[in-house]
C-alpha cells in the first residue's frame, strides 16, 4: 500500500543551522533516502524551496485567484515529502519515524487513496 | 431430543458465548481481515449453533466450529453479493483458499489473536477515546449503549467513534498484529494506559451523583487479568497490582450515606483482604523483575497503605522514598503533589505546604481541585483558618462530582469562625 510522508519543518530553526549543521542534516537525508530504496519502500519523493517561494491558486466566481504565500500559515511548513511502498501502517510509521524531519518538525502519514478504473 | 435436554443445549450456547465468543472474534477478524464481516459472521454462527447444537449435539471443540461455522457464513456472504460486485468474489476465493488451514482455528494462535485484537483496539494511531471505546466494545463485549451509560455519553457519540476507529483501521491499514518486540514497550504502555483509564473512570467517575461505577473498574481488572495471561510483562502486573489494591478500598472509601471517606478516616476492617494479599504479591512480582515502571511503583506505593493498620501507624518514610523513585521515572506536577502529602505526613504539614506552594507558584496544577483541597487541609491542620478557607472554596470551584462537592462543603463548615 502506498502512503505520502509530508515532511513539517521550521523553516526559520532550519535557516538558522550553522554550515556544518545543516551539511550533516542535508547528508543523514541522503542516507535516509538511500536505505528506504535498498529496503523497497522508495517510490519517490523531493524538497520543497521555502514557503516564500509559494503561490496559492483559486478560481471563484470562474476566474482565477492567485496570491502570494501557502495555503494557510503555520508555525511549521510543508517542506519536502516521500512517497513510500509500505505493507501497513505500523510499516509505514517505522519509515516515517526514520525521516530525519520528525525529530525536529513533524511527519504527516497519509495512506494514498486508490481509485479501481474500469 | 427432550425438551430438557434442548434446554440444556441452550444453556450450554449461552455459557460458550459468555466465555469464548470474544476469542472467536478475534480470530475471525485475523481470518476475514475485517472487523465488520468478522461481527456478522459472530453473529451468524452462533445463530447457526443455536439451530443445530440441539438437533446434532454440542461439537467436540466448540470454538473451532463457531469460527469454521462464521468463516463458512462469512464466505456464503461474499458470493451471494459477488453477483452484484466483482471484487467480493476475488475476497470469497481468497478466503476460501488451502492455505486457510482449519487445523490451525484451535488453539495455538488463538490466544495471539486476542493480543492482536488488543493491540490493534489501542493502536496509536486511533484516537484516545476511540481506543477506550473500540476496547471496551470489541475485547470486553459491552454494547455500545453500555460503553455511552458508562462514560456519560450519547449512545451515538460511542458508536461514531467506533465506526470511524474502524474505518480508519481499514483505509490506513493498521496491521492485526502484536507488535515487534522494539516497538512493544511504547505499544504495551497505550494498552496500559487504556485499561487503567477505564478502571479510573469505574472508580472515581470524573462527573455526576455516584462516586464509582462499578462495572467499568470489574471490567478493567478482568482486562488487566487477560493482558497478564497473554503477555506477563512487569509493567502489566504492576497495573493488575495497582487496580486490586484501590479496589479493596471500595467498600471504605463512601459511607452508607454516599459521602466521600477520606484514605486516613476510612474503616481498615472494610478493606478486602484477598485483593489486598493478590495484589500484594503482584507488586513482589513486578519489583523482582527490575523492569518495573511507573505503574508498579505506585501499586507499591499503595501496598504500603494496605498493609499499615491505621494511617498514623503508616510507614510513611517508605512512601516518601517510593514517590522519590516515582518523580524521577514518571515526572509531573501531580506526583509531586501526592508526595508533599506524604512528606506532610512524615514531617509534620508545614514541610508538605512549602512544597504544594512551590508547585502552585510554578503555575502548575492551578485548576486541579485536589491541589487546592490538599493545600486547604494543610492550612487547616496550622490553624490558618482564612487561608484554609479560600482554598475549600477555591477547590470547590473548580469540581462537578458531587460526592466531592458535598465532602468541601462539609469541611468548610467544620471551620472555626
């Protein structure tokens, strides 16, 4: 089954990592990423530039609204996500729990839905 | 068959009901890998044993044919609907596929089924209240009208829960299993964690007239006693031990009147004996393990009571050194709280209202009526009577129960002017 780890991070806290830090934090996902391929679990997955960078997309009344910024402002932002093959959710929980993400921001796990097409 | 011996077949059903329907269940949700179909086919094949056990006799194993029975209903089922939706008889053939060897429906993985059904119920990914719900409906058997009654809810609020806990189960896919044995401490701890909420809410009922809800406690002593067969951890026996022991208090602990009766005033030779010696030598049990928690500790904590034979008689030295231990393994404003009472008890209530105002001062326990009727006493005993009274009124401010209500109110009138 496939789920989505959407990947909450404090984007202010990770800016402000010294060089160092933040080379060591960029290198433990590298090696995150490359374990959850050898397991199998990998189906893909990417970072996110930074929630400044954002646009917000509408269309009221038929036209389209575009503003600057997420979709709502929080104190942790959407940073990065997997895409991962797992056999359950306890599966699921045990790679989310490895991102390294969820020991300073927060891992949301969410199975994919999946539509039969006939 | 005579009209006797039907009547006793009858009677037979029901006691294999009262006593194994739940391990079949948990079988059959392992088996049908739903818990829905899995209730439907409960239902079925002891409908099923009902109209056959008093024409062809009571079978040999009767679990083993009431979950072959719900099994057989539950696939009949499938097909019957496959006519109208493909994807039933895919689930139907694989069901009905050799390797769902019925040899194995007996006994070995059957008690592993009742842990999977467990674990899964208190799985952390479901809701607190969701889990004491899902629990109480799915492993102890009470209907969702007795779980609302219990917990002063509506009947429909309990059954959303428990059909949005399921659904949630199947669409996430939270697996039927006990889990691996690095995840188990923090798994064990949720199950622990719900059993002794359901025996909290039976034993002193957070709101309405009656202080204990007797079932409920009943209920969660027979789940602490089920977890200790399946899986005797140190920490579960330390939760059984702690449960008998406030349980051997019951008696004591309201007057014939319905009043609250505090720990030190209660009538020792109300106090049963027999939770007190089981619960007693659970807690050895625990403690000799030296993989005990915090549960354990406080069962420890309240052997000491049971064992004292009054409350000035009390080791209260021990009981200070035991919350000592207790701080440190499971630190929080209301441990800390109970030990200042022990330490009032040791030294007298100046020390123990120096450290109940050093928790206050923090900021902690500010809305906790039992903080503010602990601090009240304390002044009482110290003859500041001002005090005393502004915090009775605070702590009365701040309870619904009503046998509590009643207890504040009395001390606050037994205050000199």
């Amino acid at each position: 089954m496939k789920y989505l780890c959407l990947i909450y991070d404090e984007e202010k806290r990770l800016g402000g990592m010294s060089k160092n830090e933040s080379d060591a934090f960029t290198s433990e996902y590298f090696a995150f990423t490359e374990g959850i391929r050898k397991s199998g679990h990998y189906l893909g997955g990417e970072a996110l530039q930074p929630v400044q960078t954002a646009t917000t997309v509408r269309i009221r009344n038929g036209k389209v609204s575009t503003t600057d910024g997420p979709f709502a402002e929080t104190k942790e932002q959407l940073g990065g996500f997997y895409l991962i093959n797992a056999r359950d959710l306890n599966d699921a929980i045990q790679v989310a729990s490895k991102i390294p993400s969820a020991r300073l921001g927060t891992v949301e796990v969410r199975p994919i839905q999946e539509f039969n097409q006939q | 068959m005579s009209e006797d011996a039907a009547e006793r077949v009858r009677e037979t059903v029901d006691a294999v009901y009262r006593s194994d329907s739940r391990r079949v269940l948990a079988t059959l949700i392992r088996l049908l890998g739903d818990f829905d179909l899995a209730e439907e086919a409960l239902h079925d094949a002891f409908a099923a044993a009902v109209e056959r056990w008093p024409r062809h006799g009571v079978p040999a194993k009767p679990r083993a044919w009431l979950v072959s029975a719900g099994r057989f209903k539950a696939i009949d089922a499938m097909r019957r609907r496959a006519r109208f939706d493909a994807s039933q008889a895919e689930l139907a053939e694989r069901l009905d596929a050799p390797s769902s060897d019925p040899a194995g429906w007996e006994d070995e993985g059957v008690e592993d089924d009742r842990l999977r059904l467990i674990f899964t119920c208190c799985h952390p990914a479901l809701p607190p209240d969701a889990q004491v719900a899902l629990t109480l409906r799915e492993v102890c058997g009470l209907t969702t009208e007795e779980i609302a009654h219990a917990f002063l809810t509506a009947p429909p609020t309990v059954a959303q829960r428990i059909v949005r806990a399921k659904t949630k189960i199947r669409d996430a896919r939270i697996p039927y299993q006990v889990p691996s044995r690095a995840e188990l401490p923090d798994r064990l701890d949720t199950v622990l964690h719900v059993v002794y909420l359901v025996f909290n809410e039976g034993y002193s009922a957070s709101s309405g007239a009656s202080l204990t809800r007797h079932d409920l406690s009943g209920e969660a002593i027979r789940l602490g006693r089920l977890l200790i067969e399946l899986l005797p951890e140190p920490e579960a026996v330390g939760l059984l031990a702690l449960m008998l022991l406030h349980e051997s208090r019951r008696a004591a602990r309201t007057s014939p009147a319905g009043e609250l009766v505090l720990l030190g005033d209660q009538d020792r030779s109300r106090w049963n004996r027999d939770q007190i010696a089981e619960g007693a030598a659970l807690v050895e049990r625990a403690l000799s393990s030296r993989r005990f928690g915090p549960f354990t500790l406080q069962a420890a904590i309240a052997a000491v009571h049971a064992e004292a034979p009054s409350a000035a008689a009390t080791d209260w030295a021990q009981i200070v050194g035991l919350y000592d231990v207790l701080v440190r393994a499971d630190p929080s404003p209301v441990v800390e709280l109970n030990r200042a009472a022990a330490v009032a008890m040791r030294d007298g209530p100046s020390a123990g209202l120096g450290l109940i105002d050093a928790i206050l001062a923090r900021g902690d326990l500010g809305d906790y009526h039992l903080a503010h009727s602990a601090r009240a006493d304390l002044c009482r005993r110290l003859g500041r009577t001002a005090e005393a009274r502004a915090s009775y009124e605070r702590a009365l401010g701040l309870t619904r129960q009503a046998p509590e209500r009643r207890f504040l109110e009395r001390r606050l009138g037994e205050l000199p002017d």
